[in-house]
C-alpha cells in the first residue's frame, strides 16, 4: 500500500491510496465466498457456482463493491497513521480505479486540525462583577422552597377560583358526536394553567362542587388533531373536587423540616451563602466565556465544515443519551416539543463552533506557554475518575491506556490555560 497527500485550503487534505492488485484480487475473493450462498445459477446448487461463471453472468465486476469494502476500513486507518495528519473528520472516500488485477485506487478527503494564529490572550478587559444576594431574591428561594413542601387539601365551602387544582369529568362533542380523546373522568386541572385550549379553564371558574357546566371552545386552527382543527365544541363538564395548595408555615419548624438548621434565621444565612456561591461560580463562569470569546475573536484560523458536522453530530449523541437517561426516547422529545433533527442540527452547530473554536485557542495557548503536566497530576486526575466511578483506583488504571493518559494530560494542560488566561484579565 502507498499513500500521497495533498493539503488542500480551510485546513482540508486529499489522501490517495493505492493497494495492490493482489490484495485487490484476494479481497474479490473474499467477496465471492461471501456472496456465493446467496447467487443462485441454473444447473448449480446454491453456493456451488465457480466464481468465473457468475461473474460472467453478472458482470466481472459484481463483487467489486463488497472488494472495496473489504479493503477500505483497514487501508484508510493505515494511511490515516502513515500521513500523520491530525484528522478531525470522518473521511469522504471516492474510488478512481477499481478492476481485477489492477491496483486499487481510491481517495480520502478529510479535515485536519487547523493551525492557530494567537492575537492577544493576556490582559484581556473585562467588565467587573460583583455577586450578591438580595432579599427579593433570598425570598423568591424561599417561597420555591415552600412551594415543593406544600400540600393539596380539599375546599368545600366556597366556588373555584383562578389557581385552584379541580378535579373533573368531561365529556366532548363536535357537530352533536363525541371526538375521540375527547372524555375522562377525575382529571386533575389547575384554572390559569392554560393546559386546555381556548378559555375552557376560565369557564369553569366560580364554579361548586357537583356544578355541570357546558363549556364551549373553538380548537385552534394548527391544532394536532386534523379533523378538529378550527371546530366549535361543546365539553360537558361535572366538578368533581376543589382543592387548594397549603404552604407551610414560614417558622423554625420549617426550618427543621427542610434543613438541618433549628431555627429559621439560621437556615436563612445558610440558603443566602448558597445562593451567593452559585452566583459566584455563574459570575466565574461568565468572565472564562467572555475571556475566551475574545481570545477567539484576536485570533486567525480557518475551521474545515467537515470538523463542525462531526462536532454537531458529537453532541446531537451526548444530547440524545442525556435525554435517554432521564427516561425519554429522543424521538418522544421530538414528538413532544415539535423539534425535528434538521432543526436541532441548525441549533447545536453555532455551539459547536464555539466549542471547537475555543479548545483550539486553549491549545494554542497551551503550546506558546509550554504549560506541561507531570504523571503525578495524570495520576491524581485517575483516582478522582475512579471515585467518581466508585472503582479501585488500581482497576481503573489498568482500564487507561496511553492514548486516554495523554488525552487526560491535555484537558489538564487547557484548565491550566483557562486559569492563565482569566487571571491575567483586567476588570474594568
């Protein structure tokens, strides 16, 4: 096999790869065994025809495609290592000459890692920021806080109201007939929600329990059900129960029920750190995003298309296992909020070029301060992974190999650039 590379512009390369006519022909071979049981020949049991007989039927070339993917995986990983580029994309592979008892040729065109021209990365303005808590805040924290501990009670002496939680039965009509999902029974609402179409809600507010109400609403002309869209409808409606939420009382008690504090001034303090801790850590946050958005903005580099996609498709993955975790399948999430792939191609590709445009700054920084990481932080880097996995250190090590220690050396060596480069920021 021989390989030759040509650099083409935005950071793009052109491999060409030639493998022998043996291989070539070994690999038709290949195909051929493989295929056999499923070409069927007159005069011949089912993968008992000569090779020679079916290509003559079929064509010399109809194992040439199953050949050339044979081939290709290993070629492109070998020429890959021998051109010694640093390929960020997935290859786009292009057969030029393919035949029997000819060298196979075919082409690998790829993105490789851009070259970084820094502009100015120390010393970059900020505007200052100082984190504090206000007591509108601290009290918004609070009523969240009261809100997750409350309880639902029932209420029978007064008629609905806006923000009560009602529980119905209904049942729909359109044209004088019932609409398929159009009818339950105990069906939990709460009046403001707007969970319903139209005012449907709204007119079930002052409303007793035992009330019938006839409700009329008019479904949406882009509603989800087709045959419904701009319909009038009548819902017939019984109220069930009222209930109401109940906030606990604002007191130590409360205080001992949610924190491991004994009085209220004390979980206060607590909860008012916490928040400035948070606000803190968005602040720092904030200034390594603005830090580094000005960094990229100083500096020149041309980033190949090919790079961005893989990027895009990274984290379209990274998205689609999160959701997974959560318990939802990626095509539920779509169905339920209306996203499609294109669409949120379209959105993760801006981020995608910041996340690259910045580790490609980060690194360049990394090379023009020598910054250099010792195996005592590589190893201390693996031993919090491994608690974090809940192994024995010793395990996961044996689980790390060279390319994952230098990949670990690397991250550490770019946290080091982002504290250099925030450090030296000037606030302004």
């Amino acid at each position: 096999m021989s390989v030759q590379v040509e650099k083409l512009e935005k950071s793009m390369a052109k491999l060409t790869i030639e493998v022998s006519a043996e291989e070539f022909n070994a690999a038709i071979d290949k195909a051929y065994k493989k295929n056999r049981n499923r070409i069927a020949m007159p005069g011949f049991r089912k993968g008992k025809a000569p090779r020679a007989m079916i290509e003559k039927m079929y064509g010399a070339g109809i194992f040439y495609e199953d050949a050339a993917n044979i081939i290709i995986p290993d070629a492109y990983e070998n020429a890959a290592k021998e051109s010694e580029l640093e390929i960020v994309s997935q290859p786009e592979i292009a057969v030029e000459q393919i035949e029997k008892d000819k060298t196979f040729i075919f082409t690998a065109t790829v993105a490789t890692k851009p070259e970084v021209t820094l502009g100015d990365y120390k010393g970059i303005e900020v505007e200052k920021k100082t984190a504090e808590v206000t007591d509108e805040e601290l009290t918004a924290e609070i009523d969240r806080v009261r809100e997750s501990n409350s309880r639902m009670i029932t209420v029978d002496d007064r008629a609905t109201q806006d923000g009560d939680t009602v529980v119905i039965d209904f049942d729909g009509y359109v044209d004088g007939e019932q609409f398929q999902g159009g009818k339950a029974e105990n069906y939990t609402l709460v009046l403001g929600s707007h969970s319903f179409i139209d005012n449907f809600e709204d007119q079930l507010v002052g409303k007793n329990i035992g009330d019938e109400v006839e409700v009329n609403v008019t479904f949406p002309e882009k509603y989800q059900a087709e045959e419904l869209q701009g319909k009038p409808a009548v819902f017939k409606v019984k109220i069930n129960e009222i209930k109401v939420k109940e906030l606990p009382e604002l007191d130590d008690d409360f205080a001992q029920d949610v924190s491991d504090f004994d009085t209220l001034d004390e979980y206060k303090n607590d909860l008012k750190s916490k928040l400035l801790e948070n606000k803190e850590a968005a602040l720092k946050r904030e200034k390594e995003e603005t830090v580094i958005g000005k960094i990229i903005d100083n500096a020149q580099m041309e980033i190949p298309e090919p790079m961005v996609d893989m990027q895009t498709r990274q984290m379209a993955q990274e998205f689609a296992q999160r959701i997974q975790s959560q318990g939802l399948s990626l095509e539920q999430y779509m169905q339920f909020t209306g996203m499609t792939q294109q669409k949120m191609i379209d959105e993760l590709k801006p981020q995608a070029l910041k996340r690259i445009q910045s580790r490609l700054v980060l690194e360049a920084v990394v090379a023009a301060e020598n910054i250099e990481i010792s195996d005592e932080d590589v190893n201390k880097e693996i031993e919090e992974m491994a608690a974090m996995y809940q192994m024995e250190a010793d395990k996961f090590k044996e689980l790390v190999g060279d390319n994952e220690k230098k990949q670990i050396s690397l991250d550490l060596a770019v946290q080091k650039a982002v504290d250099l480069v925030v450090d030296s920021a000037v606030e302004k």
